[in-house]
C-alpha cells in the first residue's frame, strides 16, 4: 500500500498486555538473570517510558480505565478490585459505554483482543458487546494454563471462547494466546484497513504453570496456588522470556544469573504495584 494511503488510514495498533509482570521484570528495566532482547529492541528503536504508571494495580479496575481512557472509578465495574465471579451478573463494562475499540472501529479499523477480558459476563457484557469484532481468549481473572478452567481440573469452569462461542482447544495457553494473534496480524495485514489488535496475556499470573508443568496443572485444588512458584517457573512463564526451547514474543532466553532464589510470588507485592514499564514503537 502507498505510504501516503497509509498514513490517511492511521497506523496499526498492536498492544501486548502481561498480567502481573513487574516493573523490572524485563531487561531493559533492569532484570539481570534472563534477557527480553525482542522487548529490549522494542524500546531502544522506539520510546522507553520511566515514570509510566497504571490507573490501578488490580486486574478489573486497570483494564476499565485503558479501554475507556477515564478514570476508573466513574463506572460501578471499576470500583470492583477485582470483579469476582460471585458478584451479579449485571455488572460489568456498560455496551453503549465508549472504548478504544468502538471508537477506533468508527474511523475504519479493525478490531480484535486475544487473551483476558475480566469485565463482564455473557449475555450482557463482553468483548464483541465493547467494539471488538472478534474475541479469541477468557473472560474470567485467571485461567488455568493447561485445563483453560478457572477451577480445579475436575470442575465444569472451562473458559476459553471463540467470539461467544465457547471452545476446547489443547495447548499451553500463552502459546495460543500468541498463535492466534499472529494469525490475526497477518490476516488483517492482507485487508488493507488499519487494525487494532490487543494481546492480553494471562502469564505471568498464577498458578504457576510453566510449559511442560502439566502434572501441576492436575495436582492444583484451587488455582490460588499457594504452595508453588519460583524464581525458575517465573521466568520460564514470562511471556517476554521466550524461555524452555519456545519463541515467546521476545526471542530465546540467555540466561545470565545461574543462581535461583525459590520464593512464593504470592508475597512479593512489588510486582503487583502502580509503577509499570512502558514502551512504544512505530516504524
């Protein structure tokens, strides 16, 4: 397409989301014993953010301030920290309420989110009901990363939808998440319309699941996993790793620090804090 043409259409949007990846978590940010060298390029070709900060340090109530750009305690679902599947089903992000998507829809983009939506429940709420036009991913705060159930391997809480339809579908799921919006890149890339693409990552949320911890994944009575985690299956869940032989959205792990410190993830606060890194890239 000529670059003059593209620039009238508006720029394509590609926008990775980790759930829970701390500030200095990546190399770029700091973090010594593993490299993000595709994140790491991200930043130099582009702009690294030091002082970006998050409307909130909890999933629901983040995620309805960046899909409105308000703050998030104008609406009653984010005032919800985080929104629990024990609430009322009526709550959730409002359908007529603007958002990126919808707006960006309007001026003839394309729009899709894959992977973690967590702001309301079918039939009222959802991510095609908010101005996405397709929806590959789960609509609750967590999932298990090899049953794609939000509880116990022996529950009926299977959460993983194409569009409303909900499916069953075999894999490690930052590996489908990642899948699936490569496909979707290349297939909008084809159309020759703008596109808004957002790639929320479960990872590196509990439980921790690393690739290859499937006998975890079985063991686990609730998905709160209390009793597990590490420094080694934190960096091997790391979406921007690329750690244990797989791509990752970051290229091939070089570790740096031989030395593992196994604590529980559960009380590391820092991780889960205002301060969050930020970078941006437009070629």
């Amino acid at each position: 397409m000529p670059t003059n043409r593209r620039a009238l259409l508006g720029p394509n949007i590609l926008f990775i989301l980790a759930d829970d990846l701390g500030y200095a978590d990546l190399s770029c940010y700091g973090r010594r014993d593993f490299t993000t060298p595709n994140i790491d390029r991200i930043a130099a070709d582009g702009m690294r953010f030091t002082q970006a900060y998050a409307n909130s340090a909890v999933c629901t109530a983040s995620r309805v301030a960046l899909i409105t750009g308000r703050y998030q305690y104008r609406l009653a679902v984010g005032l919800e920290e985080p929104l629990s599947s024990r609430m009322p089903r009526k709550l959730g992000l409002p359908p007529d309420h603007p958002t990126l998507p919808s707006i960006l829809k309007q001026a003839g983009y394309q729009t899709a989110l894959v992977g973690k939506w967590h702001m309301g429940s079918l039939p009222d709420f959802g991510p095609l009901q908010s101005g996405y036009d397709h929806f590959y991913g789960f609509r609750a705060g967590v999932l298990d990363y090899f049953t794609h159930k939000y509880g116990p391997p022996s529950s009926d809480t299977e959460d993983l939808w194409e569009d409303d339809v909900k499916i069953r579908q075999k894999g490690y799921l930052t590996d489908l998440l990642g899948s699936r919006a490569v496909e979707i890149v290349h297939t909008y890339a084809k159309s020759g319309q703008p596109f808004l693409v957002s790639l929320h990552f479960s990872a590196p949320h509990w439980p921790w699941e690393a690739p290859g911890d499937e006998a975890e994944s079985q063991r686990l009575e609730n998905l709160f996993h209390f009793d597990g985690g590490s420094q080694r299956t934190y960096r091997r869940m790391n979406p921007a790793d690329g750690s244990a032989g797989r791509p990752g959205i970051a290229g091939p792990r070089r570790a740096r620090c031989r030395r593992e410190h196994d604590r529980r993830f559960h009380q590391r606060q820092w991780r889960r804090a205002l301060f969050r890194h930020l970078a941006v890239h437009r070629p």
